[in-house]
C-alpha cells in the first residue's frame, strides 16, 4: 500500500455527484451547426485551411497549429463551413472570439484515418507528433497542449507519471464516468505515456469517492506495474501540485513545473484522448461534459462534440429553464456563469451546471473582513489570501507578486470559507489580468525601445564611419598637397577640384545673378523697341494721310523713344552687357530689326535744324492742343466725371504753355 501525503488547507464542499452518474454516458448527438474556437487552448490560436461552402467530413483538420505551443482544430462531424468569424465562447468575460462555424449534414461521415495498434514500434517522437495532430490539449484545466508537456528536455529526470483522476471539483463526474466506462482506454493511453516518458512509478491518483471507478481501473491495470492510489477526499485535490503532493510528498517550488521535482502530470480525459489519437488514428473532436443541476430534469454525462451550443445539449437533458437562476461552465468552485447558451462545448468543458436558486443561492453582499484567518488556513498554496486581498484593492501589483499571487490556483478555497463572503478569487483573477496585461504592454514598449535604440546605433555609427571617411580624405589631400609641393608639380587632383568649384561658382552666379537681370534689361529693349516701330510706323502713315491723329501719334512715339533710351541706358550700365559679344548674341533677329528701325527714324528726326524741327513741332502740338480743347468741350457738355474734365483741362494747359514756349523759341531765333 503506497503511502500518501496530504496538503495544506482544502475543504469539504458538499459534493452532489450522485446524480449524474446514475446513467451510462449517452451520446448528444449531432446539432444543427458547430462553433468551433480557434483558441480551445494555452497557446497561439490555430489557423483556418478551410474556406466558407467547403465540405469537410469528420476528423478533417480545419486550423493548423502555429508555433510550438499551438494545437490543430478538427471537424468535430461532416458538413460545410458556414463562417469563420468571431463568436461568443464561453469565457468570464463573455467576449467574442474567431471560430469555425460548420454546419452539419447529419451524415457523420469519416474522413479516412487509421491507428497504429501497435503502438510499441513507435518512436517517442512519432508518439508526440500523433498526439500534436490530434489537437489533444489538457482536458481537466486549462488546456496546456499535451505534445509540449510530454516533450520532456533529454537532461531532466522524470521518475513519477501521474494520471489525474481526482476529479474534486463538487457535481462534476466526467471523470469518475470514464474511470468506469471506459478503464481500459486509460491504461492503454498510460502505457502510451509510459512508453515515452519511462518513469519508474506510474501512478493513477483518485479520491476515495469513487469506488466503481478506482474498481474499474484496478482491474483494468492488473499485472501493469500502474499503481491506482486512492486517498481521502479533500478539495482541491484534484489541482496538479496538490495531487503531486499527496502522491509522491514532494512540493513543486513556487512558480515551478512539476518537471523540476521529476513528475510528468496527464488528466483521465487527455489519456483517452491519446489513446484514441493512437491506437485509433482520431483526433480530438468530442469530450465527454457532465450537464447536472437541479434545473436539469435527468442529470447526466454526454459524449459531446466539440463546439456544440450549451442550449442544444441541456435541452437533450431537459432543462428547466424556469427553475435555474445561472448557467455555470465548470463546477460550483472554478467555473463561471455564461453570458448566452448559444455559447460552444470546448475541449475543455468537462460540466454545465444548472442549479436553482435554493441549490447554489447567488451570494450575499460581502462585508468587511474580521481578519480571522480562514482564507489563509484553507489555501492549498499555503498563500496569504487575506493580504493579497488588500493588495488587490490597492492595485498593488508588485506585493502581490511578492505574495506569490501566480501559485494561486483559483480554487476558490478562500472564498468557501470567507464569513465575510468576500468574492476574495475573483480579486485574484482580476489581479493576473491586469498583470498579464501590464507585462504584455511592458513587453510591446520594450520591444519598440530596443528597436529605437538599434536604430540611433546605427545612425551614430553610419555619422562617424562618415566622419572617418572624410578625417581620411582631408589627410590625404594634405599629403598630395605636401608631396606636390616638395616636387614642384601642381597636385592634378586639387587642381581638378579647383576648377570644378571655379566653373561651378560661375555658372551659379550666371544663372542666378547678373546673367538674369541682363536677360530682363535686354528683354525690356527689345519690346520697347517693338512699341516704337509699331508706333513710328503708325505714324508716318498718319503724317502721309494728313490724319488728326498724328499729333497723339507723335506724342506717343516722343515717350517710347524716351523709354526705349532709358532701357538702353539701364542696359549698358549692366555690368555683363559691357560683354558686346553675348549682347549681340540674345535679342532675336525681329526685335533687332525693331531697334534698327527705331534708331533709323531717330536718325532721321536728327537731321533736321533745331527751328525746322522746332516748327514741326510746334504745329503737332497745336494739332493736339486744338483737339484736346475739342475733347474737353464735348466732354464737358457731356457732363463727363469730374476726374476726367480735370485731366483734360490739365492737358490743354500743358500743351499751351508748351506752344507759348516753342513760339517765343522761334520768334526769338528769327529775330536772330
Ligand atoms: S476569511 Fe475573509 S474575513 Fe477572514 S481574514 Fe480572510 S478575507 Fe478576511
Ligand atoms: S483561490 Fe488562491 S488564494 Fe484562494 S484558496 Fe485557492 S489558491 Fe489559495
């Protein structure tokens, strides 16, 4: 008779799982439609390889496994993918998660698969690549994939394999159900187990609570060298440290795994599960799920395809909806109140639970804490659940790590015995949330701080190695400079240099400087130059026809001369335009030819005397004298606007002093 140990704290709960083991396990059939998570698991989420319309048949992979800590998802029976999107899953905090969505055609129809039942042949490796594809995850917790905990490091001894069928949780008898239906099936998958891991001790761990169960096994087990060791009941001794303890005595360090005290861990239900992915070639594509309560008229355990809506399979129980006041995933210490029962079967879904109000009374308003110590009395992690209550109120999340808050198993043990009925696991749960969280976004800001400081490396690194280049080429151009200098020959590369910086700096000042201002003085002759042709020549066919417009003419071809002169001036007194070469070079052949023109009339005009010119004169001006005397009458007749009249009468005035001026000029000269 192997010794056993015991563990601190744990309670007596009342157990209630008489009910649902009364029948054999039936099987819930097949639901219209199947919402299979992608994330039934610890570890990165699987990635879809079917599309929405296609068929699948049952056992097909539909998610493939990412990464080491990953597991696969299969088609749990044969139909067609309905979706891939998120829906509502079973979780504390109701979210909506990606899933598969089939919807079933009722025909069950196997996709060809095949055991190897002689298993002895395989390698271990082969072994956990079995295990791996059949997308078995841990079955009693929290779904740790199996193929990563069984993959144990070459250099750790592992002396004890432990089979979990403790089953503690109150209600709860998936378990205790496979333990008598299906005895067999665990020693198989343990021999599996032992094959890989070779311990010295196999050991089936079950509470005293469940004799047919530990009878089945035991006969089941003859003549195997696997130990079935049954102990007194006590919850939590179905946790994994807490069994480990009761069975071998040792005590797995905080924070630790099993495998550092030389123990390898496997729930009843992932022990089938191997077997069957082994001996049987079958994935993971249903559990059995205990669905008990007294709001369920017959209280008993299914074989459940994975992703089956709760609502269809306490129906198949018959639900009293009327009578339940929640509906719980787990049992009445660990599970959590649904938000929906539309809401999937997972692989790890080992009960629904729905009680009455009378059956499990929704908990009274906590009260303050009297500091009497049950919670750290009855705490199987020997934790100081009071304290990190404190801590939790005050968010104060470094002590709580100080107090070992992550050896919490959420058992709930504290809570039971609260007389102040303070919810002290949900204050913990809470707590590794906002944790986790914290850790993650410390993680992310980490990471972006090592890139940012890679990069300003690099740019620091990229700056000297220029900075050396150019210490480099400056030390050599002195020694070319030097070496030059003592031969007596011009260094040809700093003469290159040279050049280059002199050409460049006239081209620059060209384009930018001077160069462009010519261009504009030069620009400004040609078009005057233009306007004076056009206006000369309208001229002297006015002059030919005798016309009253010659005057105005005159005067207009008076001003542009006088322009033409002045951008002719500003031309010369360019710097560049002294370079007659270049200047001779820019204005086009038309505005040449206007130029030409212009100086020809000015040419002309500057044959005549002084008093020929000058009575030339005089009669142009008072041609316009007598015409703008005939505007300004009209104009004031025409009450035209008062600005206008004022020029005009400005006009006349100017051009008769300007006759008055000329003809006393003449006088003044015939007299001479
Ligand atoms: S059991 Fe409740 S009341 Fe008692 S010390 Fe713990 S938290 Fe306080
Ligand atoms: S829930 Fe955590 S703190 Fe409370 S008894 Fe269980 S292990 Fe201890």
């Amino acid at each position: 008779m192997r010794k056993v140990f015991d563990f601190h704290g744990g309670i007596h709960p009342t157990e209630n799982k008489h009910q649902s083991v009364r029948t054999p396990i039936a099987n819930a059939g097949i639901p219209p439609e199947l919402i299979i998570p992608l994330s039934q698991h610890i570890g990165a989420p699987a990635r879809p390889v079917v599309s929405i319309g296609e068929h699948v048949l049952k056992g097909q992979m539909i998610a493939e496994a990412i990464g080491f800590v990953s597991v696969p998802v299969h088609a749990p029976t044969s139909g067609t993918i309905h979706a891939i999107e998120d829906r509502l899953i079973a979780h504390p905090s109701g979210h909506l998660a990606p899933c598969i969505v089939i919807t079933t055609d009722g025909q069950d129809e196997w996709e060809k698969h095949g055991g190897v039942s002689d298993y002895q042949t395989l390698k271990t490796a082969d072994l956990i690549r079995i295990i791996r594809n059949a997308g078995i995850a841990g079955m009693g917790g929290a779904g740790f994939p199996s193929a990563v905990k069984l993959s144990v490091k070459a250099d750790t001894q592992i002396h004890t394999l432990i089979i979990n069928g403790t089953e503690c949780e109150p209600y709860i008898t998936a378990d205790d159900i496979l333990m008598r239906e299906q005895a067999s099936a665990i020693i198989e998958g343990t021999k599996i187990l032992q094959q890989m891991i070779a311990p010295k001790n196999t050991l089936i761990g079950v509470e005293d609570n469940k004799p047919e169960g530990i009878a089945a096994l035991r006969a089941a087990a003859q003549g195997t060298g696997i130990e079935i060791v049954t102990f007194p009941t006590k919850y939590p001794s179905g946790g994994e440290k807490q069994l480990i303890e009761i069975l071998t005595g040792q005590q797995v360090p905080s924070g630790g795994l099993p495998s550092e005290v030389g123990v390898v861990c496997q729930n009843i239900g992932s022990t089938v599960a191997i077997f069957n992915a082994v001996v049987h070639g079958q994935p993971l594509i249903s559990r059995i799920t205990t669905v008990t309560g007294e709001s369920i008229r017959e209280p008993q355990n299914f074989e459940v395809l994975i992703g089956t809506p709760v609502q269809y399979l306490i129906e198949k129980a018959g639900y009293q909806y009327e009578k339940n006041n929640r509906l719980i995933m787990g049992g009445p210490m660990m599970g959590f109140t649904i938000p929906d029962t539309g809401v999937p079967i997972v692989k790890t879904t080992n009960c629904v639970l729905a009680p009455t109000e009378k059956e499990l009374s929704t908990p009274p308003p906590a009260q303050a804490c009297i500091r009497c110590g049950m919670c750290a009395e009855v705490c199987p992690a020997s934790l100081l659940p009071q304290q990190m209550f404190w801590f939790a109120q005050g968010k104060e999340f470094e002590k709580l790590e100080e107090h070992n808050l992550f050896d919490c198993i959420e058992c709930g043990a504290c809570s039971f015995a609260c007389p102040s009925n303070i919810p002290l696991v949900q204050y913990y749960r809470a707590s590794k949330s906002e944790i986790l969280q914290l850790r993650h976004d410390h993680e992310i800001a980490e990471q972006s701080r090592i890139r940012f400081e890679s990069r300003q490396q690099r740019l620091e690194q990229a700056e000297q190695d220029k900075e050396a280049k150019r210490a480099a080429r400056k030390i050599a151009a002195q020694q070319r400079a030097e070496a030059a200098q003592e031969s007596g020959a011009e260094d040809p590369i700093q003469a290159a240099i040279d050049r280059a910086k002199t050409k460049k700096a006239a081209q620059q000042q060209t384009s930018m400087g001077e160069e462009s201002e010519r261009e504009k003085r030069e620009k400004a002759v040609v078009s005057i130059a233009k306007r004076l042709a056009t206006a000369t020549s309208k001229l002297e066919q006015a002059e030919a026809e005798n016309s009253d417009l010659v005057d105005a003419l005159q005067t207009g071809v008076d001003k542009t001369r006088e322009k033409l002169a002045a951008a002719e001036q500003a031309l010369k007194d360019c710097e560049q335009c002294l370079d007659t070469d270049s200047a001779e070079q820019h204005p086009s052949d038309a505005a040449q030819v206007a130029i030409e023109r212009a100086m020809e009339a000015r040419t002309i005009e500057a044959s005549l005397s002084p008093q020929e010119k000058a009575r030339v004169d005089l009669e142009k001006l008072q041609k316009r004298l007598e015409k703008s005397q005939a505007v300004l009458i009209q104009s004031q007749e025409n009450a035209a606007e008062e600005k206008v009249i004022e020029a005009l009468e400005s006009t006349v005035a100017r051009l008769t002093a300007k006759i008055n001026a000329l003809q006393q000029q003449l006088s003044a000269a015939e007299e001479a």
